[in-house]
C-alpha cells in the first residue's frame, strides 16, 4: 500500500519516495535532505502526501511497515486515540484468519473512499465560505 496521493489536475506529478536508512543505533537519516529525522518527521511527510520507503542501511531490508507501525503506536501513546480498542480487537483476531488475505484490499479500499468523501467534504466546505 503506498502513502502517494494520486495528483490533481493542475498539481505537479507525484515525487520518488523519499528514501529514508535505518541505522543500528536507531536513528533514521533522510538522503534527501542529509539529515536526521524522528518518527514525527516522517509522520508530518505522511500528512503532507509525501512518500516514503525505509530500509536497514546495512542490509538493506526494507522496514516501511515497521516504521509506519511505529508511528501510529506512537501517535496512540500520545492519546491521540483514532483506533477504536474494538477495531484493534477486530484486526487482532483477524490474524491467522482463512480470509485474512481480503482485509488489506478492504482496508485500502475503506480508506480510500473515506479521504475521497474528506475531500470532497473540505472542498464543499471552502466553496460555501
């Protein structure tokens, strides 16, 4: 599942994930910018549409899930509480299931429907201001 918004008409193209290493000592360094960044960083990029991949910078792995994981345990610690504990329940007892491969295609097909209402909820919302 990919974080990269679809352009609008007008917008520019989509831009290359960001690529983002994992070092031993934890620390998470973005090679776009040559800088260092926290997982609020890379929870700010999410909001903003912008993508991005993160891989062990020694062996190369690929921790993007991990990493996203991270984010919203650390988002919930922080009482921002989005994930009902019965939805938590409910993907919980979903592991394992014999039809646990259909839930990631409903899932991104949930969301996608929920930030296509969103937005179209904001631009009715500019155009009665």
């Amino acid at each position: 599942m990919s974080g990269r918004q679809s352009p609008q008409a007008g917008e520019q193209k989509a831009l290359p994930p960001i690529v983002v290493k994992k070092y031993a000592n934890r620390r998470l360094y973005n090679t776009e910018t040559s800088s260092y960044v926290t997982l609020d960083d890379l929870a700010a990029m999410v909001r903003d549409g912008r993508d991005f991949v993160v891989y062990d910078a020694k062996s190369g792995e690929d921790l993007t899930r991990s990493v996203l994981t991270q984010i919203i345990v650390e988002q919930e610690g922080k009482g921002q509480n989005l994930l009902p504990t019965t939805v938590l329940r409910q993907l919980i007892g979903l592991y394992g299931d014999n039809l646990q491969s259909l839930v990631p295609r409903y899932l991104e097909a949930a969301m996608a429907s929920f930030s296509q209402q969103q937005e179209q909820m904001r631009s009715e919302e500019h155009t009665s201001e």
